[in-house]
C-alpha cells in the first residue's frame, strides 16, 4: 500500500501545532486553536484513527480477521511501550529537574506522583494515573484495543448501529458517565488515584471521534475510491459555521464566553462539547469538499511528511523536549527573551526532524537497494517500471518468472542481505 502523502503532511501539521501549544513560548496562545474552537489534538485522534480504519480494513478483506486484529494489537503494544518510556522519563530525568529548579509548571504537573510514588506508577503502567501532556496516549491505547472487535463487527454488519451507540455514549458523557464510572470503580476496587489525576480527556467522550475516523477509514479502501459529495447547502453551511468559529476565536481569545463556565462546557475541549463538535464538523465537511482540489495544486512539504509518516516517535520526541523545557523554563513564556523562543523552537523542530529521518532510515531495508547492473550478468529480463519501485513486492518485477530461476534467487537474496 503505498502512503497517502497529503495524510502524512496532515498529521506533521497537527503535530507541528501541538508542540508549539505545548512549548512555553510567546506563540502557544495565537496558535493555539487557530482555526476556530478545535485544536491540533482533535485532528491528530481523527486522522489517527481515520489511517487505522483505512489500514487494518484492508488488512482484514485480504488477510482475515484473525490477521487484523494481530496487527491493531502488536500496533498497541508499540504504543504502550512508547507510553511507558515516555512516563518513566517524567518520573525520573523531569522529576530530578523540576526538583532541583524548584519549577511549579513541573512540580504541580506531577503533584500526584510526588505524595504517591509507588500507586502513581503503578496506576500509571495500568493507564490509570495519566498526567497533563501524558494523557493522550494511554486513549489511544484504549481505543487501540477496541478497535478489532469494532472493525470485525462492523466489517460483518455495518456501521448503523456502532455509529449509534457511540454517539449515545458521547451524550451520556456530557452528563457525567466518566464520573460515575469512576466512582463505581472506586467502591468496587478501592481505587486510589483521584478523579483529576485520571487524564483530562473524557474518554466516552473522546470515543466518538475515534469511531467516526475508522468508519471513515474503513469506507476508504482504495485511494481512487469515489470520494464523498455534500450537497451545495451543507459546504455553505459549514463555511459559514468554519468562518464564524474562527472570528470568534480570535476575537474572544480560548474561552468563547469569558468566564462564564457553564456556557463555554458547550466548546469545552475536554468534553468535546457540541459546538466543539459541531465546530469541527463543519471543518471536515470543508476539508474532504475542497481538499482534492488543494492537493492538486498546493506545494508539497516534505518536512510535514516525514513528521506525519513518523507520527509516534516524533510525538513522543514532543513529549520529552517539552517536559524538559517546562523543567527548565517554567510555564511563563514571557519569563524569558524572544530570542529564547526563537532558539527552543529551532532547536525543538530540528530534533523531531531528526526523530522523524532516524525513524524512516530503520524502517528501510538493510543494505543498499537491489542494483539492476547486477542482475545483468544474469540476463534476467526486468520490465523499464522497475526502475520506479526498489522494493520486491507481489507486483514487482523480481517476482517475475525471471526470478524463479535457483541462479536469479540467489542473486537477489545476496543483495537483499
């Protein structure tokens, strides 16, 4: 399957975005929801799971469902080994750091760790005890998990019904379900780890842009699929509903209605409140109409996707410079020179580009590509499109009846090591 280039560039996008709202500097206040009340973490789950869907449906029509799910759990397992390293670093190198510099912005992040060592990391290898900045992945994790059992079901019987329950669950969760099962398991267990230290995401409520995204997904099996078409009254709409959230965004700044609490619940991002939602709805109906029409004729940015094509590691590469940054800096970006921010930044962007380089180099096949001169003594008959693909694939021209020769194999296995 080849990649989806203008996936990959969305995904170094939101990526790009998160570590500048994440960073102390002078531009996570601006750049922070810039297109309205819907933030970077939103399209990151969305596209997320939107790939998924796409990647283990295939898997799943070609190689059975057996095959699938083996491969969303080996996915989640590398998560979760990225999570757990990730968490190890806060409790150890940033805990020293923040103690030593006496930083708040740290030692209030990991306040709960700091009273309870050993039942926060425990509950944190559990994804239970999740900190601020260190909450998104164990979600991901969890709807990981899920994801088999609604791929297979939905694959058999559509998406009518999960679709549904999904939204069903989302309503119950703007009432409290993430409380109240909280507190069930607090009187079954005797769980210990407080309800805000449980991770700033609802995850019932965050559920539904994960099930959106696979159906998404899954409807999408090929790249030349028929995409999409809304009538011209819903992209008028969601223009008009895309444009609105933005001049009000920043006009009114991140709270919508000041500070009064109940009304900005509506656009709360912990929630994903309904206009939140509807927010971003209107956003998605703009981006699959006039997207095709962008791809044709925007200018690539290959920096954006080698971030997106390595998107877990460069996340997590985030992670660990913001926590340091924090450690060091303090959560006050104007505590310091703009020439600070300016240097973090800089420094910040060329390490996740590194991440994202040394990542691609290690997926790439060991040793150099197999050279058609040296298959020329050979003379094996290899098709002019080889020159285009350097990888054997079923389509490849290495698997032709050329390469069945025993004199041929050996050849191309000797090149291949």
């Amino acid at each position: 399957m080849s990649r989806r280039w203008e996936l990959d560039a969305l995904r170094g996008l939101m990526l790009v975005l998160m570590t500048v709202t994440h960073l102390p500097t002078r531009l996570n206040e601006p750049l922070g929801q810039p297109l309205g009340f819907v933030s970077a973490a939103e399209g990151f789950v969305l596209l997320s799971a939107y790939m998924a869907g796409m990647v283990y449906s295939r898997v799943a029509r070609k190689k059975g469902m057996a095959a699938m799910r083996q491969a969303l759990w080996r996915r989640a397992r590398q998560v979760y080994a990225c999570h757990s390293a990730t968490l190890l670093f806060l409790f150890t190198v940033v805990a020293a750091v923040g103690l030593q510099t006496d930083q708040p912005a740290v030692t209030d992040l990991m306040s709960f760790y700091l009273a309870h060592p050993l039942i926060a990391f425990g509950t944190g290898l559990l994804l239970i005890y999740t900190p601020p900045l260190l909450d998104i992945l164990p979600m991901y994790i969890v709807f990981m998990l899920a994801s088999p059992w609604l791929l297979a079901r939905a694959l058999r019987r559509g998406w009518r019904l999960i679709l549904a329950l999904s939204l069903a669950v989302w309503a119950l969760a703007q009432f409290g379900l993430g409380w109240w099962v909280y507190r069930a398991a607090v009187a079954l267990v005797g769980l210990q780890v407080p309800f805000e230290e449980t991770g700033s995401f609802a995850t019932f409520s965050w559920q539904l842009l994960w099930v959106l995204g696979l159906w998404m997904g899954s409807s999408r099996p090929a790249e030349k699929v028929r995409p999409w078409v809304f009538p011209g009254w819903a992209v008028a709409l969601a223009a008009l509903l895309a444009l609105t959230g933005l001049v009000w965004r920043h006009h009114e700044g991140q709270a919508p209605f000041g500070a009064d609490v109940a009304l900005n619940l509506l656009f709360d991002k912990w929630l994903l409140g309904p206009l939140r939602l509807l927010n971003l709805a209107a956003l998605i109906v703009l981006v699959i109409r006039f997207g095709p029409w962008l791809k044709a004729r925007v200018l690539r940015l290959r920096w954006l996707e080698t971030l997106g094509a390595a998107s877990l590691p460069v996340f997590c590469a985030h992670l660990v410079i913001v926590l340091l940054a924090l450690a060091l800096l303090g959560a006050n970006p104007l505590a310091h020179a703009w020439w600070a921010d300016a240097a973090l930044l800089g420094a910040c962007f060329s390490a996740l580009y590194a991440v994202a380089r040394g990542t691609q180099r290690q997926k790439r096949p060991h040793g150099p590509a197999p050279s058609l001169q040296a298959l020329a003594p050979l003379a094996v008959a290899v098709p002019a499109d080889a020159r285009q693909s350097p990888t054997a694939t079923t389509g490849s021209p290495l698997r032709s009846d050329a390469a069945c020769r025993p004199e041929t194999a050996r050849a191309v296995a000797g090149l291949r090591r």
